[in-house]
C-alpha cells in the first residue's frame, strides 16, 4: 500500500539526515583533536566567548535554522541527495495516483475509449436523485460523447450555441451512489420531476397530442398532456415545497430547504390566495384561509416597501374578497392599507418608499430621498378599489393626488417619464434617462388600467398613456438584426442602447388590452410584433428561458439577434410574457400563443423544478448542464406565472372576464367599476 511506501521513504530520508549531521560532528571533533597535538597550543583553561547576534555563532534563529538545514543538505552525497529526490517524486506520483477522484475520471475515460472503439455506444439512462442534500458536491465530468450528443439537441441558432460561454456558472454538482443502485446524475436531471398527467372529460379541448418522435431507429407516440392539469401540478408542487419549509414565511428557498423573509407577513401565501381559488385548489386555499385568519397580524415594527406591499398584499387581499365574498380579507385588507397611509406625510404628497406598519411613520431610503415613478404610480388601482369597498375617500385622494402631480410635472419626453422622483420637491431627477424597464415599467401600464379600472371616463390618463406610446415609437423602437425583431430599447441623454428587460414585455399584454377597449387597431399589431420579440428571448437562449436582461444586435452582417452579459443571464420566474402571451391568445384565439406557453412552463419544469418541492431562480440560462440555482421561489410565481399559465390554457372565455376584471401589476384581478358610479 502507498501510504507504507511513504513511511520507508520517511524513514530513509531521516537516515540520511543522520549520517550527514554524524559526518559533520566527526569532521569538527577531528580537527579539534588535531590542534590539540602541537603542544604549543595547549592551555589549561577553557575559554568561552559570547557574541552577539551576526556574529555567526547559533542564535537560535530562523535564519540559522535554514542556514544548518541547507549545510546538511550539502553534506549528503550525490547519490543520496539524487535518492532522496527520486523517494519525494515518487511519493508525490503514488498520492496522485491513488486519489479516488482521479482514478474514477480516468476508469469513466478508459470506458468511453472502449465504448467508442465497439462502436456501440448506448444511451445513457438518467436516475433522478431523491436527496438533493447531495447537491453541495462536485458532479463528476461527463463523458466527451455525451457531451457530444447533448449539442445536437441545443437549443438556439448555430450561432448562439457556437457563442455559448460557460463563465460564471458554479461548479458542477455531484450526486453519489447509494450502494452502486444509483447511477451518477447532473444536477439538471436530479431537478426534473415530471408533472402526473391527468385527463377530464371537462378540459378534453386543452389536451395536447404530442406526435411521434423518431429515436434511434425506432418511434413511440407520447400520451396526451392535460395542460391545465399540468399547471395544477405545478402549483401543488410548490406549494408542497412552501408548506413543508417556509409555511407562514415570505419566501421559499427549496434547494436548502429552508426559507427567506423580507417583510415577515407571509408574502408567498397571500400572493397565491386568488391563484387557488383560481384554479379551484379548495384544500390548499382553505389552508391558507386558515393561516390568514389565526395568524397573520399587520402590528409589528417592521419597515416594509409601499409599492410591494400594495400590489402583493393589498392587491391580494382585495381580490381574494372580491372572488370569495369572504369579508376576513376585506378587513385584513382595510388594516394593511390603513398602516400604509403614513407613506403619503411628505412635504410635496409623493410617497416616501418605506413605511413602519407598526410605528405609523415612513421615511425614504437611507441613501436617498427620491422614490422611483414606478412605485409612487402603481398603486392606485388598489388604494382606490379600498376606497370605493370601504366608502372611505382617503386612500382613493392620495393616490389621485400622485397622479394628478405627475401629469402637470416638467422633465418628460415625448410623454416618458424620467426614472425618479424626489419626495421633498416632488420633481423628477435624473432627468434625460427613459426605459419601459425596471423603476417606470408599471407606470405606462396603470394610466391604460385606471382608465378601464374607472369606467373610461378619466380622460387625463388616457391622454397620457397615448402620448407615451407616441414617444416610445418615436424614441424606444428598434428592430433588431438579422431578423428585425421589434425591441423597445433605452434612452440616456440622447443616446440609445438596444438594452431590454424581460419586464418589457408586460408591454404587448397592455397595448393588447388597450385594443381590445377601443384604442387604435395599429395598437394590437405592435403587440403581436414585441410578443414575437418576447418569445424569442426564450427559444434563443439554450434552456429555453429568458435572461433578467438582453442586448439586441442592431448591425448588419450579425450573426444572432441577441446578445446576453455574464451578469444578465439571470431567470427570476418572471410572469411577464406569459402575462402577454394570455392577453394575446385571450383577443386573437391565435393557438400560437398558448403552444409558445407552453413550452416555456415545460421548461420551467425541465430547469427550474425542485424534487423535495418548490421551484427555483437560477443563475445562467445559457447553460441547460448546470444552470446554477439561486435557491429563491419568488412569490410572483405563484401569485402571477402560474396564475397567466392557467388562464393561458384555458378554454373559458368568462373566467376572469376582461371585460369585467382588469389585473393590478401583481396579477390580481380587481373589478371594473360600474358605469353608472
């Protein structure tokens, strides 16, 4: 065994320490001894001299120390010094050798030279692994073949799977074998865990019948797949998940089991309360009924964001009444939306960002006193549908006064708005900066739905909103090259960037919605263009997800349409195209829309499923072998994503009417007020 060759190699080198260091004694006492022969030299006193340090003599340091080492060293014969050598070399190869991850990599690279010299390579059969606790670990590289046959089946132009980078990812996982039953699987694979395929005679129509595919050498015909079953699938899983690891907690975080909080208030449960009731999960909504009721309390010192909890809780809240009739959460919704008001105490009446719901005071952030346009304007739909529930005023002539200031304001273009607003002086700052993306998104979006929200009579916020469409065509729209994708891209003092956030495309769903309520016709066919452009962001990347952020290529002679960065590659869940996608099947009954949803929920599946329960974020989207989780489930997943989904599929047209509901930001159906109010 190794490790004894090592001790005799240790052993040997000692004993050729010692003869040099005996040799050395030796040679000293001889000449100490050959003085004392010439009798002129003798004494009969002994004479002991001190220095100091430098002078030579041992001083016990360190640098003595190496200096006696490399005097032995020196001493050794070259026969010995070339043994001792040749002893560590061989040393060092044997402990390399007998690594047990290195004999395993090259026993798995022996077998795919075998393989590939038979000629009979076979394919490979993936397990999935139960413990995700495993996960932690390395995976073991997979074999030049595999490899090799996964590209083939990539998805994306050649172009794109050509440009595929591979930086920034974690490291690969491994998954060990548990007593030689269980073969060794990568992560992506332990991730899957198909969904049960049910049928029902009442949604036969939303069945899919997957054709057959060809493989090696023979076909098999897939059984049909009750899309709407599958999206119930879904949500029990992550439910499973949230129940089991974060009941009662903000947010899940499935791959450690564990779970996050940001506000303390349950986020997760009261965003998916109407998505249950929705898709007619009683048992699970009576959960959650029951936790609302016993459990959840608004007095606490703790300091939450006005807009996210607006649109998440008493967005939920308001339409989970409204779909039950159940006045637990009108009153809940009457309390959080009462302890949210001190936000409004600001010297210019824009809201401060942050409120202590427990202390009744608010207050901007640390570091700035601006709020951004997004948030200070997508909070009406829900303070107003307060008032109006409740027959108390105030909520509603907070919000409108917001609104009212925003639209009398200075520093727009064209109808955009700069991306912030300062809560002292109620002015916009950083002047010259449009995006449709993160911190003004939802402002274009709620003037169209206060407008339909408030029976079409409010004309300043359709003039509004019209104007801003006429700026985003004149300054945002590009098409991209080789394809001429339509984008809405990025204005900074002038200069455009071809940048688009995935929460962009909210915006083919809104100038849908916006046609469908009598707004102009070119409207909808600007929709269809940007909700391609959506699309695309999704098949071209090699998961088949969308990243947080993409850059369009805009000159001739490029190769592929999109361009993602290393810090971009990000999938949060996000349910904006899928929100557009329902919008756009709803209007045109074009079944285009729903295959292209479905695609994507099968690789939210496929990349982002959680076995033990929950789904996850993940970090890369470029790379379908690891695509690094971020172990965080949203609760815009479930309160949004796979509410869309749902309604996507399908087939009843009266389920949350769009000519009856209009959804708040968050994906919470509020009604539209009566014509005659």
């Amino acid at each position: 065994m190794w490790w004894l060759l090592l001790i005799m190699c240790l052993q040997l080198i000692l004993d050729c320490m010692q003869q040099a260091l005996n040799m050395h004694c030796a040679y000293d006492f001889t000449v100490g001894w050959a003085g004392d022969m010439n009798p002129s030299s003798r004494t009969d006193f002994v004479s002991l001299t001190l220095t100091g340090q430098g002078s030579g003599i041992y001083n016990n340091s360190k640098q003595w120390t190496r200096q006696s080492c490399w005097r032995k060293w020196k001493l050794l014969s070259r026969l010995q010094r070339n043994l001792i050598l040749f002893t560590v070399a061989l040393m060092l190869v044997c402990g390399i050798a007998t690594n047990p991850s290195v004999t395993e990599h090259f026993r798995g690279l022996a077998v795919v030279a075998k393989e590939e010299g038979d000629h009979a390579l076979k394919p490979v059969i993936h397990e999935v692994q139960p413990e995700l606790d495993k996960l932690n670990r390395p995976l073991v590289p997979e074999s030049p073949s595999e490899k090799q046959k996964r590209a083939a089946h990539k998805r994306g132009p050649p172009g794109l799977q050509n440009r595929l980078q591979k930086k920034g990812n974690v490291s690969d996982t491994q998954v060990e074998k548990e007593e030689g039953e269980k073969p060794l699987v990568n992560w992506r694979v332990a991730m899957i865990d198909q969904a049960t395929e049910r049928r029902t005679a009442k949604e036969a129509a939303n069945k899919v019948d997957v054709p057959e595919v060809e493989q090696e050498g023979h076909s098999h015909k897939e059984p049909e797949v009750d899309r709407l079953e599958a999206v119930r699938d879904a949500f029990r899983h992550a439910w499973k998940g949230y129940k089991e690891f974060a009941w009662g907690k903000d947010e899940l975080r499935p791959m450690s089991k564990s779970y996050g909080e940001w506000f303390g208030l349950g986020l997760t449960l009261i965003d998916a309360l109407d998505t249950m009731w929705i898709l007619n999960l009683k048992k699970e909504f009576e959960e959650a009924k029951t936790w609302v009721s016993t459990e959840l309390s608004f007095d606490k010192d703790v300091d939450v964001n006005l807009f996210e909890s607006t649109i998440r809780i008493l967005g939920g809240l308001l339409s989970t009444y409204h779909l039950t009739g159940d006045t637990l959460f009108l009153d809940k919704a009457k309390d959080i939306g009462t302890r949210l008001m001190p936000a409004f105490n600001t010297p210019s009446k824009i809201p401060y960002s942050d409120v202590n719901i427990g202390k009744g005071t608010a207050h901007p952030p640390r570091w700035t006193s601006d709020s951004t346009v997004a948030e200070v304007t997508s909070i009406q739909l829900e303070f107003r549908e307060l008032s109006r529930l409740t027959q108390d005023t105030r909520y509603q002539a907070a919000v409108d006064e917001v609104m009212q200031k925003v639209h009398k304001l200075e520093g727009k273009q064209d109808g955009l708005v700069p991306m912030f607003i300062n809560t002292n002086s109620g002015q916009f700052t950083h002047l010259g900066m449009f995006t449709l993306g993160a911190r003004a998104d939802s402002y274009y979006e709620y003037l169209l739905k206060q407008w339909i929200q408030g029976g079409k009579k409010e004309t300043a916020l359709l003039e509004d909103y019209l104007q801003a469409l006429e700026g985003v065509k004149k300054n945002l729209l590009k098409k991209s090259s080789p394809n001429r994708l339509t984008f809405v891209g990025e204005l900074s003092h002038g200069r455009f960037s071809p940048k688009m956030d995935h929460l962009v495309c909210f915006l083919p769903g809104t100038l849908a919605l916006g046609a469908h309520h009598g707004l102009p016709a070119e409207h909808m066919e600007l929709a269809k263009q940007l909700m391609e452009t959506c699309y695309q962001m999704y098949a071209q990347m090699e998961t088949g997800l969308s990243p947080e952020i993409v850059h369009f290529n805009m000159h001739e002679g490029s190769i592929g349409d999109v361009d993602v960065k290393l810090a971009d590659r990000h999938n949060l869940l996000r349910p904006e195209t899928v929100e557009s996608l329902f919008y756009l099947y709803r209007f045109t009954k074009d079944r285009k829309y729903r295959d292209w949803g479905w695609e994507i929920l099968q690789n939210f599946n496929k990349y982002t499923k959680v076995s033990t329960g929950g789904y996850t974020s993940i970090n890369n989207v470029r790379d379908p072998e690891y695509p690094s989780p971020r172990d965080k489930m949203e609760s815009f997943f479930l309160g949004e994503t796979l509410k869309y989904f749902y309604l996507l599929f399908s087939d009843d047209p009266e389920l949350l009417s769009l000519d009856k509901y209009v959804f708040n930001t968050e994906a919470h159906p509020l009604p539209i007020w009566p014509t005659a109010q």
